[in-house]
C-alpha cells in the first residue's frame, strides 16, 4: 500500500489561501532531464511526472516523492513548497 499528499480538498478557505508550487521542472532544467530520462531513472510513470512538470498534480504519492528527492539529492522542501497567494 503506498501513501499519497492530496491537495484536492475540498476545503475551499485553504486552497483560496495557499498553493503548493513545486519545483521538478527547475530541478530538471538545472541538469538538462527530460520527463523520459526522470522517468527511467527513477521507475516512475511519466504521467506522473508530466503532471508534476506542469504542475497540475492533485496528488502525489509519497514513493514518488521519495524517488524524486533521491535523483535529485535533495530535501522535500527543495522539490515542493508552500506559498500564500496573493489575496
């Protein structure tokens, strides 16, 4: 059974306030990776990590996460962070 982060609540007053940007894209940029090399390297499905290229995911499993912070060698509040939104 893997685990997963669901940003998808429906707890509008939260997702109104805040965002969770993540970082995979400036990640990859830095070292020249494509969603296939990320994909191969780390065993993921490359629709995940489209979605998290493009920020568009909902939810991201925690083994994914996992392997994205090993490949890149970095904590997970250098892939992902939370910022307020501009009211």
């Amino acid at each position: 059974m893997s685990a997963s982060i669901d940003f998808s609540h429906s707890e509008q007053h939260f997702c109104a306030q805040n965002m969770i940007k993540c970082h995979l894209s400036r990640l990859m940029g830095e070292r020249k990776l494509r969603i296939a090399d990320v994909a191969r390297l780390t065993g993921l499905h490359r629709n995940t990590i489209t979605l998290l290229y493009e920020e568009t995911a909902v939810r991201v499993d925690l083994d994914a996460i996992e392997k994205l912070c090993d490949l890149f060698q970095c904590e997970v509040g250098e892939l992902f962070e939370r910022v307020p939104s501009g009211n």
